[in-house]
C-alpha cells in the first residue's frame, strides 16, 4: 500500500496572522495556529513538516 502524505498550506487568517492548514488522504484538516507572518508558516512548513508527519498520524 502507498502511504498517502499530508498536504500542508500557509494560510492568513481572517484577521491577523497566520496558519497551516494540513489536508490528509481521507478529506480530514487540521491546522496549526500562531504564525505572524506568511513567511513564518512557510518557514515552520520547510523545516519541521516532515518530522511533525512521522510523529503524527490522520484523524479518526
């Protein structure tokens, strides 16, 4: 079977700052708040997305 990974995607909020929305396989989000700017989410995105993905696992 082919592990299906999550998509991750910096996103502004409705007011101000930032967050990452991650989109599993199966159609579940979630999403991690508290980024000030675009780039901070990019940023946390490049360096911390894989290993979050190992330490995660898709909601039920």
């Amino acid at each position: 079977m082919i592990e299906q990974r999550p998509a991750f995607m910096a996103c502004k909020n409705p007011g101000t700052g930032w967050r990452i929305d991650i989109l599993w396989a199966d159609g579940e989000t979630e999403v991690i708040k508290g980024f000030i700017t675009e780039h901070d989410a990019i940023k946390w995105i490049s360096e911390h997305s894989a290993a979050w993905q190992e330490s995660a696992s898709p909601p039920r």
